[in-house]
C-alpha cells in the first residue's frame, strides 16, 4: 500500500470498504497498475538518460569531426599557398 502514498493525489484511490469485496478487488488491482506505472516511470527516467548521454557523446564527436575539417581544409590552403607562390617564381631557384 505504501506504493500508493507516492502517487500524485488525483491517481489515488478512494478509501477502500475491506467489507465490500468488488471494493477490495479494486484496490489490488489499483495497487499493481501503481507498481506497472511506477516500473515505466522508472524505465522512462532511465531511458532519458540514457538518451542524453548519446545525445552528449554525439555532440563531441561532431565537434571532433567538425574540427578535424578544420585543420584538413588548413593544410590544403597551406599547401595550395605553397604551390602558388611557387609558381610566381620558378626562376628563383635556378640561379
């Protein structure tokens, strides 16, 4: 019964007559859909954590990505600099 006391008011039952049976037999069945609920919030925390972990480790991996291109698309304009600043003057180094 405890597990009722956690439930936010409204999911709560009413005051169960231990002298009706149908009454008791609500309250039991009450009782495990409190234990399923309480099972798939706990699934559902479990799994947004879940999520954002992903979510984060995704992140850094776009970051490492994204600078990753980076520093390739600076050596290609280093290298590309190079080369044209070679070709400007082929003669300085035939002397």
């Amino acid at each position: 019964m405890k597990i009722l006391f956690g439930l936010d008011p409204h999911l709560r039952p009413v005051t169960t007559d231990y002298n009706d049976p149908n009454s008791v037999a609500l309250m039991e069945e009450h009782v495990e859909l409190a234990k399923e609920y309480w099972k798939v919030q706990t699934e559902l925390v479990l799994m947004t954590q879940k999520k954002n972990k992903l979510f984060k480790r995704h992140l850094k991996e776009l970051k490492e990505e994204r600078k990753s291109l980076e520093l390739n698309e600076q050596r290609q304009m280093s290298v590309g600099h190079h080369q044209r600043n070679s070709s400007r003057n082929p003669g300085v180094f035939f002397h």
